[in-house]
C-alpha cells in the first residue's frame, strides 16, 4: 500500500488544484465554451463553380473568399473531372492568358507573399504558380457556423454527340465519367457510379443534372426517365445555356413542369426538385458566367455536408436568383403552402403557383405547369383543391437581376414540388 501514497498524494493535489483553477475562472470548463446551434436557419450556398483546376480563370482560394465575403455558407468546388487533391502547377502565362496580368500579383496582396509558391524565372516560359488542393486552403477561410468548403466534382460526359453534365457534392475521390449510348444511358450509367461511390465511402453523395438545355442535350423525356435523380438545375448563371429555350425547345424551367408531369402521372414517383447555381468561369469584370447569379437557400440545423445534403433530399430549400423567403412551409394536413417573402420596400413581388393538374395527359398544354394562382404582396398562400399533381411556387420581383445572365431578368426564387404525397 505505501508505494501507491505518492500516486495518491499527487491525484489529491492535481484535483485540488484543478477545482482552485475552475472556482476562480482559471480554467474553463469544456461545457462553458459556446455551444453549437441546433436552431433551423437559412443557409445560402452555391453548387456548381469552376476555377483554374479546369476552365475557370481565378485561383480556388480567391473563389472561395469571394463567395465568404458575400454572405455565402457554403460553396463547393466543382471543375471538371477533377478534384483539387493532388499537386498541380500551372504556367503563369496560361493563368494570365485566361484572366489579366494582375492575377497572380492580387493573389499575394490577399493572401501573402509566403503563401504563393512559384518556380522557373519570373521573364522566362518556365515560370509557373502551383495550384492548391482545397484541402490545404480550406482552413484559411472555413468557420464554424459561417461558411464551409465542400469537394464536389462537374462530371462532363457526352452522348450521342451532346454533353451530359452531372455534379456530385461532397465527394471523396474523383470519378471519371463512364458514358453511354444515349444521353439518358448516360446519365443512368453516372447515377451508378456516383450512388456505388456513395456506398463505398459512407458518405452523403448530392447529384444534380447540369443545364438541360446547354447544346439542348437533356429532353424532358430524358430526364423524367432516370428517375434516380432527383435534383436538377432549374436556373443556371452561365449565359450560354438557353435558358429562356426557342422555338423549338421549351425553356428550363416549363422542362421542369413536363419532367414531372411524366413522373408524377406515368411512372409514380415524386418530383424533380429545382436548383440554381452560378456555374461560375469568370472573377475578373469579363462578360460570361459570373459569381453571384444563382444559389440555393436550405434550412438545416448544422452547417455540414451530411445536414445540408440531408435537408435537400427532404426538399426543404429553395432555388433563387436574387429574392429571399422569410419563411416557407407546406401544411400537409391542410395541404396549404405558405410563403413569407423578405422585402426591403422598395420592391413589390408576385408569387405565382404553378401546378400539373391530374388530367394532364388528356389535354398537356392546358394542364401542364399552368398557373392556379397568384397573389401580389410580400406574402401568399395556396391550398391545393385535390385536382392537382403537385404544386410550386415562383416568386418574381419587380426588380431587375443585378447582373443577368439573359435580357429583361427578373430576381426570383423557386420553391420546391409539394402536395404529391
């Protein structure tokens, strides 16, 4: 027993001292420290950006601080058929070939000399600026109930002569696309990867279609097929992507109304749910896709992957482009939507509800994504009578989008499908 008195001795003081540093607030208990919040909130965040890992013209941490600085929670990462997990350098002249001389030298005033590496001589073609994997950066701009980065990959494919994007959020290794005899075969074949990768890892995996209407490669048809996939982009900031359709092509968002009358009435299962993003190339003033256009609002109560992705799949978000909800809730005893809209009073918006009425198929241009209501004013509701599929809601302000991607834009947002259960 005497050799253990020591021992004794000493965890007696340790503890005595320990309750001294507590009592007298020289040490602080992990339980007084600022606890998390549990609470739903809105998060703002944008799904679909590319950087000089591919086509884009800035650096990814200069992306990311862009999207911090302006009030975003979260972005991810998505160039093309690459993660940014691995070692790159790129020639300074091709940076600057894609952007201005002033690329690299504004990457050092923002974040320091020591932090950008280069190599070869300054005036000769061997000198290049190293790119830097998202899991080097992230830590100089992520914070805790603020904003978080997420590894995401665009999968750029091809079908039938067409291209056949799909973004994968929250990925932990890069996939390669895999193809397809056809478009549809295609998107299938990605889904499979994607949804084996996500079993793999244990991880949540969100897929979106990319810009139905870019080269008019996804048809409503299409689409409405793979029913595995649930999310696809209903507004999308890259000017290029047809979004208002022509003659020949509906626009984006009526493929939205066709996508689920077919589902909805065909094949019974529930809706596509719409998102918007940037689809962001270009951070130095050029005309093309630019940051800030389009993004999604998603109400979760943590700022992670797994919670936002988890959110989304329940489709408690929406899509926006410029106006944001107070509030937005669906009664499913009184099958009633309501939607609070934020406004400054400077502005009037007009919510119209959209649905695909149940006998859709026997007459599809009257029944098919047709307005059942609209209301003008800062909030609106609609109850559903019962003879509708499902409805949404797309809210319009009566301002002009800030910087539009097609003429005469409008700001909006886009709730999801309700009312189908």
């Amino acid at each position: 027993m005497r050799e253990y008195l020591p021992i004794m001795r000493h965890a007696a003081r340790t503890y005595l001292w320990m309750t001294c540093w507590i009592v007298f607030g020289l040490v602080t208990p992990l339980a007084a420290e600022d606890p998390v919040s549990s609470e739903l909130r809105w998060w703002k965040g944008n799904l679909h950006t590319h950087s000089l890992w591919s086509d884009g013209d800035e650096f990814p941490e200069m992306i990311g601080d862009w999207y911090r600085r302006h009030g975003y929670h979260f972005l991810a990462l998505t160039d093309h058929n690459v993660l940014s997990d691995s070692l790159r350098w790129m020639p300074v002249k091709e940076a600057v070939r894609r952007s201005d001389g002033g690329i690299v030298d504004r990457y050092r005033d923002r974040f320091g000399e020591a932090w950008v590496e280069t190599r070869g001589q300054r005036d000769g073609g061997d000198y290049e600026v190293r790119l830097k994997p998202l899991h080097e950066f992230r830590h100089l701009l992520e914070e805790r109930e603020r904003f978080i980065m997420i590894p995401a990959e665009e999968i750029s494919d091809k079908a039938e002569g067409k291209p056949v994007h799909i973004n994968a959020t929250n990925l932990a290794e890069v996939i390669p696309p895999v193809g397809g005899a056809t478009v549809r075969e295609a998107i299938q074949n990605n889904l499979r990867v994607i949804l084996e990768h996500e079993k793999k890892h244990g991880r949540e995996v969100l897929p979106h279609l990319n810009h139905p209407n870019f080269h008019y490669a996804v048809t409503a048809e299409d689409l409405a097929a793979v029913v595995e996939e649930r999310f696809y982009e209903v507004y999308n900031g890259h000017p290029g992507v047809n979004h208002l359709g022509d003659e020949e092509h509906p626009g984006v968002e009526r493929i939205w109304d066709l996508v689920n009358s077919i589902r909805r009435t065909h094949l019974d299962v529930p809706p596509i749910m719409g998102i918007a993003t940037d689809d962001s190339h270009e951070y130095h003033g050029r005309p093309g896709s630019r940051p800030g256009r389009g993004w999604v609002m998603v109400r979760s109560r943590y700022l992670t992957p797994e919670h936002l992705i988890r959110a989304m799949e329940k489709g408690d978000f929406y899509a926006s482009s410029g106006v944001t909800l107070r509030d937005l809730e669906f009664d499913a005893e009184t099958r009633t939507l309501a939607i609070e809209i934020e406004s400054n009073g400077d502005e009037t918006f007009t919510t119209d509800f959209i649905a695909t009425l149940a006998d859709a198929t026997e007459h599809p241009d009257e029944r098919i994504g047709v307005r059942v209501g609209s209301v003008v004013g800062s909030s609106a509701k609609y109850t559903l009578s019962g003879k509708e599929l499902y409805v949404r809601a797309v809210i319009t302000s009566s301002k002009l989008h800030r910087d539009p991607s097609y003429d005469d834009q409008k700001q909006q947002a886009w709730t999801q499908p309700v009312g189908w259960r």
